[in-house]
C-alpha cells in the first residue's frame, strides 16, 4: 500500500487524483501547513525538502509530481494514464509536466511565497503585482497550444490531466481572467465530473 503526504490546496491534489484513477491501494496523510508540520522532524526524516506531495513506495519514498505522477502511470499501465509504448508521446506528456512544475507553479508561488527569491518586502510586493501576468501568460500557452481537447493530450486521458486541473484551482486566486481561458476551464469543468478527481477533492477538503 502507497502513503500519499498532502496538503489542501497544493499540487499533491494531482498525484491524489492520479491514485484515484488507478485504483491503487493508498492512505493519505494530511500535513498542516498552518502549524508548519512541513518542516517538523519527522516529516523532514520523509521528506528532506520539506513540501509535499511525497509517496511512500515499496522501494522508497518520492516527491516532485511530474516524478510521482509519472511513476503511478507506469506502475498501473492497465490505467493508460501515460503512453508508454510511444516514446515521442511519452516524452511529450514529460514535457507538459515539466513545464506545469518548473514554469506554471513556480509563477504562482510568487503570489505567497516571494521570501524563496527575496528578502525585502517591497520585492514581495512587486512579485504579487506580476503573477496575474506571468501565470496568465503560461495559461494563454497552454489555452493556446498544450491543451488539445477534450483531454490534454487530446483524446486520451493522462496524467497530464489531473496536473492541469490542479493548477486550474489558482486561477482566481491569481487574479487571471478567466474569460480568456474557455478551452482551460471547460476542461476543469469537465474533470470535476470523474469520479476520481471528485474523491480526492472531497478527501482534501479543509
């Protein structure tokens, strides 16, 4: 059995709906941010960096999401939540993931989190008034070029899907115009019909 370590709010809710999907024999550990148990010994013992989502495996633990959900797609091929048997494919679905982690939520984590890049409070500043720009323009691309439809990858289901939705949840938050993303949040419109991604919703609730 897998031990999924989450937090409301964050990109763990993807590789929750990942494990959903597939059906794997998993518990969820809340972790609470409010009180910094991020940070607390034991959880810095699971996971040295002190973020989430980490999973706890048979052969260790891992984190990073692109790494986790890629891993729950290859564990449960029966699950076609990944091409496997087309190089060119998987290393497309690889690339979308990517950039959702290195480009899409690092934006994002300016709005709260300006004191990883900077130490004056006028920089914090300066960062919140750049995210409406700077994850709106990494939502017009994926509006514009990633997100094929119905799905990501077009027809096919992946885990590029939860990962998408996930990161959807912030658009308002972030302050970006949700008019101009139709094809984005249809998409979040229609993952919230799955059975999974309502599941593991419901379970990360506050």
């Amino acid at each position: 059995m897998y031990k999924l370590y989450y937090a409301p709010g964050t990109c763990a809710l993807a590789s929750h709906i990942a494990l959903e999907e597939v059906g794997a024999a998993y518990t969820a550990v809340r972790i609470d941010f409010k009180t910094n148990q991020q940070n607390s010994p034991d959880y810095l013992a699971i996971n040295p960096k002190g973020r989430v989502p980490a999973l706890v495996t048979e052969r260790g633990v891992l984190t990073e999401t692109p790494a986790i959900l890629a891993y729950i797609a290859q564990s449960f091929p029966q699950a076609k939540l990944a091409p496997s048997d087309d190089p060119f494919a998987l290393a497309q679905v690889q690339a979308i993931t990517s950039y959702f982690c290195s480009t899409v939520h690092v934006a994002h984590a300016h709005r709260m989190r300006g004191y990883r890049w900077a130490t004056e409070e006028t920089s914090f500043a300066d960062m919140k008034r750049m995210v409406p720009k700077s994850v709106g323009a990494a939502f017009a691309l994926i509006e514009r070029e990633m997100l094929r439809g119905p799905w990501v990858m077009g027809e096919t289901y992946t885990i590029c899907d939860p990962y998408l939705f996930t990161l959807a949840q912030w658009l308002e938050g972030d302050g970006v115009d949700l008019s101009t993303l139709p094809k984005v949040i249809a998409h979040r419109q229609r993952m919230t019909e799955r059975a999974a991604v309502r599941k593991a919703v419901e379970e990360e609730k506050v």
